[in-house]
C-alpha cells in the first residue's frame, strides 16, 4: 500500500472514529443534564430548555452524528469529501454559537459541566482538520501497483 493511500485510510478512520466520539459527548452532556435534574428533582427548566422543539433538534442531531461516521465508511468521492468538511464546520459553529447563547444571554457562568462543551468543541475542531485533509487528497493519483485489484500478479 503506498503512502497516499495509508494517509488517506488513517484519516478516514480518524474522522470515523471522530463522529463517534462526538456523538458521545452530546449524549453523554444530555445525561447529565437529566442526572442533575433527578438529583434536585426538578425537571421544570427542561420545559423552557431544550423544550419539545430543541428535544426534537437533538433527536436530528444524533441521528445525524450517528449516521455520519457509516456514510464515511461508504463514500469517497470529492463532493461528499468536502461535505463532510461543511458538516464539521457547521457543527462547529453550532455548538459554539449555543453554548455562547446560553453564557451571554442565561448569564450560566462557567463550570464543570462546560469540560463536556469544550471537549466537543475540540473533537469537532479535529475532525475539521482531519476532513479538509482527506478532502485535499481526494484528486490524488495513487499508483496501479498500490491498488491490489488491479496489480498484475507474476506469472
């Protein structure tokens, strides 16, 4: 296997493997959340935040993180490549831009729980990273003799 190829495998499992950790640590910050609410058993703040509609954008949104790291495993070309890069960014951006809301406009002041936000921000940061390179090395030739099926065995 030549070296295009061992780097392009190694990052595809890498964003693989990326999209998995994310998920967990959405998941795992909504258990907490709902951990916390059963220790003080109260689930009021729920019905404001995340509500039905956020519930329901959460529900999207593991179901997106869940599906991304199998379609990684399953595409390639070019155009997916850099979808995956425009996925990661929005993400990004996404949480960012929530987890700002909720310190700015909710006044929630930093603490223990934020690990689990800037641990996601950092998995996500990574995953950008590791996807523009994959995407960048997709127009890059390998050689025949790299590819198995197509090598010409001796006779």
């Amino acid at each position: 296997m030549n070296d295009t190829k061992q780097v392009q495998d190694e990052l595809r499992r890498s964003i693989t493997v990326g999209w998995i950790n994310a998920l967990q640590l959405v998941v795992i910050m909504f258990l907490v959340s709902v951990v916390r609410a059963a220790i003080a058993n109260d689930f009021k703040p729920f019905g404001r935040d995340p509500g039905n509609l956020g519930l329901d954008i959460m529900i999207v949104i593991f179901a997106i993180y869940a599906l991304i790291p199998v379609a990684v495993r399953m595409f390639d070309g070019l155009i997916f490549r850099w979808t995956m890069v425009g996925a990661a960014v929005f993400f990004f951006l996404m949480f960012i831009a929530h987890q700002l809301t909720h310190m700015v406009v909710d006044k929630m002041p930093l603490n223990i729980y934020h690990v689990l936000d800037f641990s996601h921000h950092a998995v996500l940061l990574w995953l950008i990273v590791c996807s523009v390179r994959w995407a960048r090395m997709a127009d890059r030739p390998m050689s025949v003799a790299a590819a198995p099926e197509l090598a010409v065995s001796p006779k």
